[in-house]
C-alpha cells in the first residue's frame, strides 16, 4: 500500500533531500573537509537518486486508482476531505479517473467538503474500509509499472560501450510503453466483452490483419467479423 499509495515515493525522496540539506553535517563537524569538484559529484549522484525515485515510485502513481489508495493514509478527517475534493475535481475529465473504483467511490460522496462534518467523518471511515478491504483481500499489484520502468530502463542502459539511446528517445520510449500497455488492457477487456467463444474468436483474430491467397478462408473471416459485430 506504501507504494501504490504513493506514502513510499514521499518518504525516500524526502530522505533524500534531507541528505542533501544537513547530511554531512556531521561529517563536517568532525573535520571532513570536502573539495568542489566532490561536492559537485555528490550532489550529482543525489539528484539522480532524487529523480529516480520520482520516476518509479511516483509518476505512475499520481493518478487513479493508486492515487485513490492513498486515501488510507489520511489520519485526519480535513486531510481526507482535501484528497477527497482534489480527486472529485477530476470527475470533470473523462480520461482522468477509473471508472471501476474511483468515479463510483466519488459520486456516492457528492461535493463531501460542503458537508457536515459529522457526515465528513461517517463517509472517512467507510472509504477508508472500503479501500482497506480491497487491498487486503483483492491482488493490488504495482507490476504494470514496473515492467514499464524495467522496459525503459532497458532501452537507455549502456551496453557494448554504447548508449542505446539518448534523453529524447527515452521520453518517447517512456510514452509509447504506457500507451501500449493501456492498448492492450482496453483490447482485452473489449474481447471479454464482446467477442464469441474463445476457439472461434483466437481464429478470428489470428488472421486479422494478414493476407492469404486462401479465398475461402478470407470469406469465412470476414462472415465471422460480420456476424459478430452486426447480428
């Protein structure tokens, strides 16, 4: 929960920049006496650690459903409400919020800042229990970003001496990872939904998109598409 919450992400950048603020302090005091081009070096390493953390442990969890999740972390009843309001305000965007757990959980607390607070209180305890049991009892997973970062990570990394590629390319590479991933989940939940049994839809889909000299075949495909889509 510390990760898809996004508490994690906060907790080790912050660390981080503590480091940066008062770590050697002590060091320091004790009579270290660091030269520029160290310091510079140390500083360099920090911001890449800074970055990194950012990358894995919070772009991807910024947004629904994981950032739902972090509404466990709320201990206070106006910090909740806060959070509350922030993701209703994306209620307003259609791509914005989940439509499985977030926009259903926020529409049973409608415009929650402008009531009671008792009422406040009563919805804070029943989301979080909601949330609570749904990440003890169902698989809530963060492996679709790691396999993402592990992809990018693959594309930048140097090997034979050589980068594979460069800044601009890796921003891309980062894009289309997410953009195929979401493809996919959207092409599988449509064929849950709509195609037929699976023996004939596996023999539909494997001659989408190809050529075959076979005019029986490419007629029978082209029945079957029709027949799903339009009877």
């Amino acid at each position: 929960m510390k990760v898809v919450g996004g508490s994690l992400a906060d907790s080790v950048i912050q660390k981080y920049i503590t480091f940066l603020d008062v770590g050697l302090l002590h060091e320091v005091t004790m009579g270290l006496q660091p030269s520029p081009q160290q310091l510079n070096k140390i500083f360099t390493i920090l911001l890449v650690c800074i970055s990194d953390s950012y990358r894995r442990f919070k772009l991807d969890f910024q947004a629904p459903p994981y950032k739902t999740f972090g509404l466990l972390n709320c201990s206070t009843t106006q910090e909740f409400v806060n959070m509350f309001s922030a993701l209703e305000a994306k209620l307003k965007c259609s791509h914005c919020v989940d439509v499985g757990l977030t926009a259903p959980l926020l529409r049973q607390f409608p415009n929650l800042s402008s009531q009671t607070l008792e009422e406040q209180e009563a919805a804070q305890v029943e989301v979080q229990e909601i949330l609570g049991d749904l990440s003890c009892w169902t698989p809530t997973t963060s492996d679709v970003v790691e396999l993402k970062n592990g992809q990018v990570q693959w594309s930048v990394s140097r090997r034979s001496g050589y980068s594979t590629k460069g800044i601009p390319a890796a921003m891309e590479t980062t894009l289309i990872q997410s953009a195929v991933k979401q493809n996919h989940w959207v092409q599988e939940s449509v064929g849950l939904a709509t195609l037929p049994e699976k023996v004939v839809s596996s023999s539909v889909l494997k001659t989408v998109g190809t050529k075959s000299s076979n005019q029986y075949s490419s007629i029978a495909s082209r029945f079957c598409l029709h027949q799903h889509f339009f009877d």
